[in-house]
C-alpha cells in the first residue's frame, strides 16, 4: 500500500475528509458519510483505487492489490494494445466502485462509465481524484441503461450494524423485475433516468462492459447502432439466468445475436475469477488472459446442440454455466461484418 501525502484542494472543499491512516490503510470520510479505504493496486499499471470496507470481497482483494485477478488480466489483454495505440474508448455499464474504469485509463483509454447510485458514484470519484491526470480521460453518466425512456427504481444494499454484504448488487426494478440481488429490507430505493448507449457513444470502442444484475440484454439492445456500425473489439459480461420466461429469451437472443456479429466468447469461472497467478510487473502484455478462460460454448456443448433441437447458445445457456445463477462472459470480435446484420437484437421470444 501507498500513503497519500496529498489530498486534492477541491476534495476538501466539497467535505471529504482524509483520515488517519491504520497501518498502511489510507482512510477517508466522504460527504455522503461514508468510511472509504484506498490502496495502490498491484497491476500492470498500478494506480490507486478507493473502495467501501463493508463490501465483504474487499477486504481479500485489496490484500491481494486486485479485483477479480483473472477478469482483470484477461482485461489487460483485451484492451492494452487498443487503449496504447488508438486511445480508444472504454465504455463501463454499472461503474460501481469504478476499479475496470480506473484500469482502463491507467491503459490508456478514455472512459464512458455509466453508475447512476450516488453513495457508489462518490467512490468512484475519489478514486479518480486521488490518480493526477485521470479525470480529463472520464465521462460519468448518472443513469440507468434501458431501451425504454423514464426513470426507473434501483434498489441498492444497505449495511446494517457494519455487516459487511456485496454492494455490488444493485438491481434495477425494469421488466423482469428483481433478477439478483438482495430482498428490500436489506436495499434502500434510488430513482435514477435511464439512457441508450446510442445515444451517448460516438466512437469506437475497445471494450463494453455491462454488470447490472440481469439486465445485460436490455443494455446491448440500446447499442445496436454501436455493435452493428462502428467497432466494439470486446465484451465483459455478467449474465444472469432467470426464472422470468421473457428474459430468459432476451439473454439467449443476445447471445445469438453477438454471436452473428463476430463475437468470441470464454467463460470466467468463480474460481478463475479469483483464483488466476497474476504475471509479475513488466511481463503482463506476454500473458493471454482470454485464451486462460473456458470456451463458451463448450465443445461439448457444440455436439450435443443439434441433437436435442436447440441453438448452440441456448444450449450453452442451459448447460455451461458453471454456477447456478450468474458468470461471467469474456468476448473478443474475431470477424467483422461487410454489411449491416439483417435482424437486430430483439428481447421477446418468437
């Protein structure tokens, strides 16, 4: 860990507070009251990220000096050569405490990060400050992503009595209702406007990321433009089974549909995610961190398909997923389309 010896003059002006540090814990109080911790990550690069003690997987990874060690590598491989050599855009659906945001511009990249929950947004924005130069390459957008216009219900973890939860899991109230995510006596409710990423996204970009408990689909739906005219060279996913019929076909339409447009897919495992020996500093760029995960869909997977009668992604959605509720998607575009595809993702079945 790394101690800060300065806090920005405009952090102090809008009531944060830095505390003193335990150990080698830099310690902060934020305007909203919240008791924030920041440590100098152990990637290639580092930079310094802020997060809330009370996540209960923080306390792990900032011992570890990184979040989803085998995420983040196949990460770096994904996006390095593109956010060194083009200055590309990043763009992060569901920022949260904004650690593959932080990432991307310590890459090199510009960021577009959408996280609408204002106790999160205060982590991430401290975290920008804390890293000189980094709040010029970030754009924050405080809303929720939907194809539907209006404002929506998101309900977000709230600690009791200093018990330590995920506080990633903020759900949104959309279509399918509560997909993941903690019961309402253990959230609290923010109202937050939605948006389309084609709306907001002008150029090309070297990374989507989209982790918004379930509604995934719904978020590639607003960037059909974006996936269909302009190059998106990858895709990180957290997907979500569901029980709603609906969004079962929505999340399987859009898999079949990126699959189409040239998308590669692996599978981060629960424990690749946690669990991958990171390169040692000066040797990541000589790692594949995508070629490290699984293939999604399996080979196993491939031949069995045809003969029950289904798609190979809607097999792979019902056999591949290697924990009952969610993983995470890791896809590359290795095709690019001549023309434009000639159906659009839909969200409904038939």
């Amino acid at each position: 860990m790394q101690r800060i010896a300065h806090v920005p003059s405009w952090l102090q002006r809008e009531g944060w507070r830095q505390e003193t540090p335990v150990g080698n814990v830099n310690r902060w109080t934020s305007p909203l009251g919240q008791t924030l911790h920041s440590f100098t990550t152990s990637t290639e690069p580092r930079f310094t990220f802020a997060y809330n003690p009370l996540d209960h997987d923080m306390l792990r990874m900032a011992r570890q000096g990184v979040i989803e060690p085998g995420l983040t590598l196949a990460w770096h491989s994904a996006t390095h050569a593109c956010c060194r050599d083009a200055r590309g855009v990043v763009v992060d659906v569901g920022g949260n405490f904004g650690w593959y945001t932080l990432y991307s511009i310590a890459l090199g990249c510009d960021v577009f990060v959408v996280e609408p929950v204002p106790t999160w947004l205060e982590i991430l924005q401290l975290g920008v400050a804390l890293n000189p130069g980094f709040a010029r390459h970030v754009k924050i957008a405080q809303n929720v992503v939907y194809p539907e216009r209006g404002n929506f219900t998101l309900r977000v973890p709230r600690p009791k009595d200093n018990a330590r939860m995920s506080l990633g899991m903020t759900y949104m109230q959309g279509s399918a209702g509560r997909i993941k995510g903690y019961k309402d006596d253990l959230t609290y409710a923010h109202v937050a406007e939605s948006m389309r990423l084609d709306d907001a996204v002008r150029s090309d970009v070297c990374l989507l990321k989209a982790d918004v408990e379930g509604y995934e689909p719904q978020v590639l739906h607003t960037a059909q433009h974006l996936l269909a005219r302009r190059r998106v060279h990858a895709l990180q996913l957290e997907m979500t089974r569901s029980q709603e019929v609906s969004q079962r076909c929505a999340t399987i339409n859009m898999l079949e549909h990126l699959d189409a447009l040239g998308f590669a897919f692996k599978q981060a495992t629960h424990a690749q995610v946690d669990a991958v020996a990171l390169p040692r500093v000066g040797e990541w760029a000589n790692v594949d961190g995508f070629d490290l995960l699984n293939d999604f869909p399996s080979n196993r997977t491939r031949k069995r398909a045809a003969s029950v009668g289904l798609t190979v992604m809607h097999a792979a959605y019902q056999w591949d997923f290697t924990a009952y509720l969610s993983t995470n998607l890791v896809a590359q575009r290795v095709r690019w389309m001549t023309e434009a595809p000639r159906h659009q993702l839909t969200l409904t079945c038939g």
